[in-house]
C-alpha cells in the first residue's frame, strides 16, 4: 500500500527537551511580556471556534504587505514556510529541484515525496557558493525550480550578494530565496522579486515557531497562482487573530531579534576563545561550531541540561559539527560555562 521509497524514509525527528535549556531548534527564547500574553488572551478569544477560518485573509495579508512594503496581493499564507515549499514544490513545473548542500533539508525531503528529482550543488569548504557552478547544474538539469536559504541552515552564513543577484538574473526556473533569517541577517532581497523570483519568510524564528505562519512575497501573478494549491483553510482561526494582534506590537520582536544578534556575538567570541573550538560566522540566531567529537560533546552537554543539534553525520561539511540556537543571556552563559568545563 504504502510506497517503497516513502517505507525507506526516516520520520522527521524531534529531540526530546524535558527539563532541558532548549537550544536545538532555533526558536527566539523570550516568552511575552505578561501584560501582552494578557491582551493577546482576551484578542484571541473573541475568536470563533464553530465557524472555518477566513480563507482569504485580507486583512491578515494587508498587515502583513504593510511590514514588507509590497500590496496584499504579493503575499501568500502558509502553515510555517514548510507548507509554502510544499505548494512551491507542488505548483511548479516537472522537473529538477536545485539545491545547495548542505542546506535546508525539507526541499529536499518534500521534492521526494512529490517524486521530484533533486540535484545538490556542493558548497565550498568556507561554505560558500559558487553561482557558475549552481548555475551550470540548472541548465545540465533543466531545472525548473531551485531554492536558496540567505542566510543558509545549518551553515549560518550569506552567500554574497553578487552570487546571490547573479542566479535569480540567470537562472530560468522558479527561484526561491528563503529569507527565514532575515532578521538576524545584514541584507535581504525583496527587490529581486520578479515574475521567477520569490522571497519566502517566516514569523517562527522572531517568536512565534508555535503559531506555524509563514508568507511568501511575489508577483500578483504568481501568487494568485499558487493560490490555486493552498488548502481552503490553512491558517487556523487561533494562529489568524493572533498574528493581526502581535503585528501591532512588531516592535517588540524587532528588538529581540536585535538583542538576539548582540548575544550572538557574546557567546560567538566567548566559544571562539576556547582553542579546541571553531566557530563559524553567522547571520542567522544560531551558531554552527565545530569540536574534536561532535557526538561526546554533544552528549557531555545534554548532561549538563543543554538540548542542541548535532549535524555530524549529515554532510561531510558537517564533520564534528554542532548547531547551537542562541538563547537568553543566562542560556548563553549556562552554554559557555558548559564547553569551558568540558575543554579547559
Ligand atoms: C531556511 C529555513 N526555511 C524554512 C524553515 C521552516 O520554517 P517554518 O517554521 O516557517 O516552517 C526553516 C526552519 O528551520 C529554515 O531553517
């Protein structure tokens, strides 16, 4: 019944956190402000539970179109930026799907199980791009589709934009630059939208990973397209009302994604001064380090009460290395004194 490829599969894993300072996901660590969590209580329960979702959000899309600078009509709703890769993977054309690699791993996983065929595009050894060569495999493929994660997970880091600028001017497919990151990044690249070209975004990594919303801004044209794909009522009542209220106070995670970055270079500059650690530049609100034994360190942390992601094992560019989210300022440092007790 079940198809072989789809038998041969392993099952999306999530770490178990019980009890432990969760860094493995990342997630912006700071809950709402009591006052706030309060307003947003009584917000949300106005909300009509007995009647289907409103399918068409304008309002949502509105606000949303407002925050980015573009019309109502460039944007598009998903249930977190997964499910608009599944409608970019599903809408368009058949065909190769090109990615970097190490990158992102649900355009890969999502193409296989729509049966799309899936050409990676090696990073470099500093984990950058080369746009001739990923240039070079879309024409070999005929590739009508590629995605390209600025900045990159699991590596953290922006490919430069004269890479970046010159695969959406030639590539001839449908190009998505997901911006997941954009607020812990120094650029973005809303004005390369084009009739090919899309940005795809997500309100998961600034504080709300729980409420599963993420957008997708393009041409009115291929919006109203992919449209045609969408599940009738995929964002939920609960998840609509709540993001038309925070977006009124965006301020806020605005701020915290700033004083995510600043914490990102304290606990950068903290790790890169132990010797036996090599610790990557990054745009992103995580940090991908290297250490001598990614599996004993991993473990030594956990003991210590610390969840992070080990990615050795996944691409040998990932070779002993592990992705820590960054947390509060007390997280950061439970996570520095951890890796001083282990190395010194
Ligand atoms: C590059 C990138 N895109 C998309 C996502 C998925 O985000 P969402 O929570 O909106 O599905 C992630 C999550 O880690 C990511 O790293």
């Amino acid at each position: 019944m079940i198809r072989n490829d789809i038998k041969s599969l392993a099952a999306y894993h999530v770490q178990d956190c019980k009890g432990l300072i969760k860094l493995d996901a990342m997630e912006n660590p700071f809950a709402l402000p009591e006052g706030l969590r309060q307003s947003w209580a009584e917000y949300v329960a106005a909300s009509e539970i007995n009647r289907y979702p409103d399918s068409d959000m304008l309002e949502l899309r509105q606000a949303i179109a407002e925050h980015e600078g573009v019309e109502a009509n460039q944007v598009l709703l998903g249930n977190g930026s997964d499910e608009i890769i599944q409608m970019l993977l599903i809408a368009c054309e058949p065909g190769t799907c090109v990615v970097p690699s190490p990158t992102f791993v649900m355009y890969n996983l999502i193409s296989r199980w729509l049966k799309r065929p899936v050409a990676n595009v090696e990073l470099l050894k500093d984990f950058s791009l080369s746009a001739d060569t990923f240039l070079q495999v879309c024409a070999r493929e005929k590739a009508s589709i590629a995605f390209l994660a600025c900045p990159n997970n699991p590596t953290g880091n922006l490919w430069s934009q004269e890479t970046v600028e010159k695969i959406a001017k030639n590539f001839k497919g449908l190009l998505i630059i997901d911006e997941a990151y954009a607020p812990f990044s120094s650029r973005s690249h809303t004005s390369l939208i084009e009739s090919n070209t899309v940005i795809l975004r997500t309100f998961s990594k600034i504080g709300w990973a729980g409420l599963r919303l993420g957008y997708l801004l393009g041409t009115p044209e291929i919006i109203a397209h992919l449209n045609k794909v969408r599940m009738p009522y995929n964002i939920n009542v609960l998840t609509q009302a709540s993001a038309k209220f925070l977006l009124q106070h965006s301020d806020l995670f605005r701020k915290q994604a700033e004083v995510i970055c600043k914490q990102r270079k304290v606990l950068s500059k903290s790790l890169s001064a132990i010797a036996q650690l090599e610790v990557f530049p990054s745009e992103t609100n995580f940090l991908l380090v290297r250490v001598p034994d990614a599996t004993a360190t991993f473990a030594a942390l956990k003991a210590k009460g610390i969840l992070i992601k080990s990615m050795h094992g996944q691409h040998p560019l990932l070779a002993q290395c592990l992705r820590i989210t960054i947390g509060t300022s007390e997280e950061n440092q439970s996570v520095i004194q951890a890796f001083k007790e282990i190395f010194e």
